[in-house]
C-alpha cells in the first residue's frame, strides 16, 4: 500500500475521532474543484493561511503498524487536512478530506452523489473496492469518493496525489 493509501486510510479513520470545536471564521465556499480544494481550502495551500482562516484547528495522530498521521480537524469547515512540505519547504496541503454533504461541484458531485453519477464524470470505480478515482497521479492531485458500505454512494471525498 502506497504512502497516499495510507494516508488516506489515517485520514478517513480521523473523521470518527474529531470532534467539534471553537474556530475563528466559517465560509461559504461549498464548491468542490475535482482534484483542487474543497470549499476554502485547496490542495498545496499553506498552514499558516488555513490557520489563519480557520484556526488552529483540532489534531488527532494516528497510527496503523510503522506508518502514522498527525491529521487536523478545522469544525468551521468540517474539513480534515494532513500536511507535508510543498516545493518551498513550506507546511501545506498534501491530503484534504470531507464527509460534510454541502461540498459539491458545479454539476453537483459530492457526499450523497451514486456509483452512476461519478461513472458519467469518468471515475473509475472497482467492482471490489470501496472507492472511486478521478484524475489521481504522481506529478498532480485527483480526486478520490469513497463509497457507503453498500457501495452505492459517496461518504467521503478526499484530494491527494498518487504517491
């Protein structure tokens, strides 16, 4: 299992444990940019400016076997992020995820959306698996739906890179 997997299993385990809590400002940006930011916050941009936007936010570390994941709740958003260091050597977005229904894109794809609808974007959905990809690589972030226990509809969303 790729680092990206990992730290995608971490971050979906996160949304279970954090909680709600006191934040600076909320948003109303609830458009969701297939492989680019969900809501406010976008793929690569910096913790400082989230913070800034949002608060400190809420961290839960997680750990299965060696790997483990500092992930941070931001409730204004209902957004979880896991940082890393972007080409500057800045802490930035590596991992943004969401299970808040009100993230959607302009055709309306989000939490809540069917298999159906994300096959007509050009997802690519495994008989056998409980998620969805769209334009996931190496070199640049897509989007992932993980899917309800009866694989039918979106629970999660989440945008990362391949690796």
């Amino acid at each position: 299992m790729g680092r990206a997997a990992v730290g995608l299993l971490l971050l979906g385990m996160a949304l279970g444990l954090a909680g709600c809590g006191a934040s600076t400002h909320t948003s109303k940006n609830t458009r969701l940019i297939l492989g680019r930011s969900i809501g406010p916050i976008s793929f690569g941009e910096t913790k400082t400016k989230i913070e800034a936007d949002y608060g400190r936010g809420q961290k839960v570390t997680l750990k299965s076997g060696t790997a483990h994941a500092v992930v941070v709740f931001y409730p204004a958003v209902s957004i979880d992020v896991i940082y890393g260091a972007n080409s500057q050597g800045k802490t930035a977005v590596a991992i943004l995820e969401t299970d808040a229904p009100q993230y959607h894109t302009r055709s309306g794809i989000g939490v809540g959306s069917t298999v159906a609808h994300l096959k007509k974007i050009g997802a690519e959905c495994g008989l056998t698996v409980d998620s969805c990809q769209l334009g996931i690589s190496a070199s640049k972030p897509g989007t992932t739906f993980f899917l309800d226990d009866q694989r039918t509809r979106v629970a999660r969303v989440a945008i990362s890179t391949g690796h």
